[in-house]
C-alpha cells in the first residue's frame, strides 16, 4: 500500500509517501495525460518492523518535483488514489475545520442559509440551575458544544479559544477568510465572529464574585439524538480554580485581540478577566473539579492549578503591564509545571507564549533590575520552545511514517498532540527562521491528512479514504450519510475504554493503528473544539506559506 497526505502537497514541501511493499522504483504520473513525469528510487526506513506501527516500511522521496497538478504514484503493481500538487491544497480544508465551530453552536437553530442540509433546531437555551443553589435559575445558553457530547465545559473551551486566537494573533493575514456564517461581511474576520459566539457564551459562566463554573451540561450524557431533543435540565457546575484561571486568561487574551475591532467588548471581556483575577487571589488555594457522586458528563479533571494561574497572569500581564502580574508570572515559571504545553489541563505554553510574544515591558517605566528579570525569562522561554521543537525534530526522524510521536504518546486524542507539536514546530521555525521547523511541521498534517499505518485521513469530508462515522451526536442522528466535513477524529488510542475499542481492537494492536471508525468508539473517535482548533492553527499557517 502507498501511505500519502491525501488532500495533497504544496509545491515546495518536502513530499514523502510511504510504502509498506518492496518495489525498487517508484513513479509520479500525470492524472490527465498518464505520463510519468517523475521517476524515484525506493528507500528502506529503519531496520525490520517498527514498533509503533508494526510495518516494515519504505520512503518514497519526490519533493524535488515541484509542478502544480494532479498525480497518482505508482509502486510496482500498487497505484496510489489521484492527489494534487498546489499552492491552494490547504484552502478548503481551512474553511472546513474553522466552519466546524458553526457546526457545533449551542443555543440557536442552524438554518439552510448556513448550514446546508445539516440543519437542526435552537437546543439547551433552558436555565440551568447552581448546584449548590437549586433556587437559583441562570441563563448559560450559547457557545459551542464540546465534542460528540453536548456538554459546554470552561477549560476545553478555553483551550480551543487559545489556539484559534494565537493564530489569529501570529498570523492573521491567513485567517480572514469569510466562513459563510451569520455574521460574516458585518466588517469582523470570521474567525473573530465565531469565537465571539463562544466567548459571549464564557461571559455568562462567571458569578458576580469572579468565580467560573467549570461546566454546564446535564447530569448525563444524552443518547445519540440531535441537540434540539436533549431537553433534560442544564446544571451549572461547581466553580474550580482551573476554570476560572482559565476564564481569566483567555478572556484577557481575547480584550487585547478584539480591542481593535469593538473597544466595548475588549472593555467587558478585560473587567472579566480582572473580576476572574480577584477570586484568584483571594482563593490561593486550588480548588479541583470533580464530577459530584452520579453525574456523568466530562469531567476535565485537573489537579494542578498553577499553570492555569501562570496562563492568567501572563495574559493579564500583557494586557495591562502591571507588575503585579509580572511578578506573579515570574514567581510561578519556576515552579514545575510544562511551559510548551497547549492543552485542557496543561495550559504552561499558551502562559509562556503571551509573555514571549509581548514586549509589553518596553513601553512601561520599570526600572533596570525588572527589565533584566524580563528578559531573561524571555530567553528561558524561548529555550524551552526551542528545546520542545528540536525533540519533535528527532522523534519525526525516528518515525518509520514521520511524525513527532513516539510509540508511547497515542492516548485518547492523540491527534491533538500531533497538531500541538506542529504548533510547537511552527512557533520554532517563526522565531528563528530556521526552515527545518517548518518543514517536520508540515509532516505533522501529512501524518493526519494519510500518511500514517492506516493510510486514514483523520479529517471528516476530505480526502479519499477518511473518517465517516465520528462518536458526534449530531452526525449520527441527522440521517445523513456523509458527515458535516472539518471534524478532526481523536485518532489511535493504545489504551481505548469504549466497548467497542476494548473487544474488537486485537491484543497487541501496534499504538498507531489503534483506531476504529465507529460511532460508538468516543475514545478512538470522537471530535472535539480543542483538535480542531491545533489542526486549525496549522493548516491555517500552512494555507499561505506558498503565495499564489
Ligand atoms: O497523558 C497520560 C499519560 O501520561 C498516561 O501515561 C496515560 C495512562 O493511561 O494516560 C494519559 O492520559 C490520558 C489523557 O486522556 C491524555 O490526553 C488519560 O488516560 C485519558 O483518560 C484521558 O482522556 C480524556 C477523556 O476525556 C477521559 O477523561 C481525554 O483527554 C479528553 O479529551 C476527554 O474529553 C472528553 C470529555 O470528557 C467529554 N466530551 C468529549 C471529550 C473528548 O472525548
Ligand atoms: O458520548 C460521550 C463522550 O462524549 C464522552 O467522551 C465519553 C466519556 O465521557 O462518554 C460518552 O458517553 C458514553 C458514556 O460515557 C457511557 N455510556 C455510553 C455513552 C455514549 O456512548
Ligand atoms: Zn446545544
């Protein structure tokens, strides 16, 4: 079999197929005409079977052929399906991932005018109710659904806002294509229209005293029916120190990004992020989440705050350049706790890059001392991210199919850390220009678009061999056969929970081929805002390195 990026190459990328038969030659033919327009010599990776996939495999190299088109490879007797070569390849694909966060909105109808034929009705806009105050009635309605589920959780969402805005914030030219959705021409980048629908939703989570709670969903999961049919009453959940943390980073992430745009909503979104702060400080200790005793919705445990708080302060830092958050910031990057990671729990990375990116120091009056503090933390930082793209560097050139994995990282959601490791590679080839960061970036969408042991693209709607049956409510109960396209599947999972995964997954199953497409396998292959919003952030940089 020829394992290829199925939604195609740029021009100038670096293009390696994978093959899992001998052949001594391999060949590129023009689709239309059928000439072989380029002729390869098979290379063997590795010594015998790779662990990780359990493949012995080879490469086939043709990134020194660069002319737009559309190809089929050919190995011996084995041909490859068609793939194109073109500046554009990422385009739709963008559109698609970013147009899933439409897809997954809470609290209103999607119509045709939008939403095609995926239509469905106005859901969860009931008024949810404290826990800890039953007599209390709240409206919580808006954002996005999480996942296959319809629960709407603070730290996931604070997570998919991260990443969507930092791509704005890096490179924004890439990310004001319209999306077709309700409030595109209104003179606001679609990408900005669509996290305010979420962010409007977070506003709503606070309680007067700073406090956010961690979720709101019902006490359990619904069965597999659309949205507008779960009508079992909303709870809000107890608030946690991660939340609310969390709450008050990317609320004061996302003043400094809207303030050119709606100065008013900066203005609410950053007294939010200060009234988020207060709780903070006058809750020092941690307060973690657990699900109370019978109630089942996810759970996004967290038992280590500090990081969160690193997040905040680093935000709040930026936004105002008080040094009341400079030296919180400062005080908890010597704690232990990642400083590259971009995830719902680990959130070290989205803290330390607020403060790399923001030189908000050079304009405030701070005396030599503290300017030397900054910026040897800044340096530290920089080492660290550089430090986490150099060891994706080596676990891609270890990879008989090349990715930065390493056999022991495919858990639930695995194509998230792929993605955030094509972030991590990106951050490193943007601060320091070194074109090798860039290019085992772009191996990371390779290894997700079917360059892996499965020859599976992981992306919903594209490509020729890809995910159709999501753990996605929506998609399993609209009758419709193909599913809405854009939805990122969690991916191998070597140590799957779901009945399905657990029984008919052989023993011994190699890590990256541990997957199945099955509605009812949510640990193998369920969506969620926070693996789109990583592979948003990477096809979006990708979709624009080769200017037309
Ligand atoms: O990272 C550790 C690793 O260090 C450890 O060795 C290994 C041992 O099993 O576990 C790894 O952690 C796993 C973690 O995902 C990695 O991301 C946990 O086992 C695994 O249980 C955990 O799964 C989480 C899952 O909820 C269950 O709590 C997923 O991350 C998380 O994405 C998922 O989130 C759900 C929501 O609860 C509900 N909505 C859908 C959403 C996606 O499935
Ligand atoms: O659909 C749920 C999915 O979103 C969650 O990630 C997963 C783990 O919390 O749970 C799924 O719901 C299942 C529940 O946990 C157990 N009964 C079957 C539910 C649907 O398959
Ligand atoms: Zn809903």
């Amino acid at each position: 079999m020829i394992h290829f990026n199925q939604i195609g190459y740029l021009p100038h990328a670096t293009k390696i197929a994978v093959l899992t038969h001998k052949a001594d030659h391999f060949f590129l033919c023009d689709r239309r005409t059928g000439e072989n327009v380029y002729e390869g010599i098979v290379q063997p990776f590795g010594e015998g079977q790779d662990a990780t996939s359990g493949d012995i495999v080879f490469h086939a190299d043709f990134s020194d052929f660069c002319a737009e088109g559309e190809y089929i490879l050919r190995a011996g007797e084995i041909l490859s399906a068609p793939f194109s070569i073109s500046k554009t390849i990422y385009h739709q694909l963008k559109i698609d991932l970013l147009r899933s966060y439409y897809f997954q909105r809470c609290g209103c109808a999607l119509t045709s005018a939008h939403a095609g034929k995926y239509i469905h009705g106005c859901c969860h806009s009931t008024p949810a109710t404290p826990l800890d105050d039953p007599s209390v009635k709240l409206d919580l309605s808006g954002g996005w659904h999480d996942a296959g589920d319809y629960g709407r959780y603070v730290t996931a969402a604070a997570t998919a806002l991260a990443h969507l805005l930092y791509a704005f914030v890096l490179f924004p030219d890439r990310l004001l294509t319209p999306l077709d959705i309700p409030e595109s021409s209104n003179g606001t980048p679609d990408l900005l229209n669509e996290c305010r629908y979420e962010l409007t939703w977070l506003l709503k989570m606070q309680r007067a005293d700073g406090g956010v709670f961690h979720k709101v969903s019902t006490w359990h999961h619904a069965p597999f029916i659309m949205p507008e049919f779960d009508t079992a009453p909303l709870f809000a959940y107890a608030v946690s120190t991660p939340a609310t943390a969390d709450f008050a980073a990317v609320t004061a992430l996302a003043s400094r990004v809207y303030a050119p745009f709606d100065k008013v909503f900066a203005e609410k979104l950053k007294n939010a992020a200060l009234r988020s702060w207060d709780f903070l400080e006058n809750h020092p200790d941690q307060i973690a989440f657990t699900n109370p005793p019978g109630s089942g919705t996810g759970e996004y445990g967290d038992f280590c705050d500090r990081d969160e708080r690193f997040w905040a302060a680093a935000e709040l830092f930026s936004l105002t350049g008080e040094e009341k958050f400079f030296d919180v910031l400062s005080s908890l990057f010597r704690e232990e706790f990642s400083k590259t990671a971009l995830g719902y729990a680990s959130t070290g990375g989205f803290g330390a890059l607020s403060f790399y990116l923001n030189p908000v120091f050079e304009k405030t009056n701070l005396e030599n001392l503290r300017q030397q503090e900054m910026n040897f933390l800044r340096n530290e930082i920089r080492k660290e991210f550089l430090a986490a793209a150099d060891h994706c560097i080596t676990l891609n050139s270890k990879s008989a199919y090349p990715v930065a994995m390493s056999e022991k990282d495919y858990h639930w959601g695995s194509n998230m850390t792929v993605m955030n490791r094509g972030i991590l590679l990106i951050l490193g080839f943007l601060f320091t220009g070194d074109k090798k960061y860039r290019e085992v970036a772009l191996a990371q969408l390779d290894y997700l678009l079917g360059r892996n042991a499965l020859g599976f693209c992981y992306v919903t709607g594209h490509g020729t061999h890809s995910c159709l049956h999501p753990h996605m409510r929506t998609i399993f109960a609209d009758g419709i056969e193909e599913p809405i396209p854009g939805f990122v599947s969690g991916g191998p999972n070597m140590h799957p929970c779901d009945e399905i995964g657990r029984h008919q997954l052989p023993a011994n199953t190699p890590p990256m081929k541990s997957y199945l497409d099955d509605y009812a396998c949510y640990s193998l292959n369920e969506v969620t805002i926070y693996w789109n919003s990583p592979a948003v952030f990477v096809t979006a940089f990708f979709d624009g390195e080769e200017k037309e």
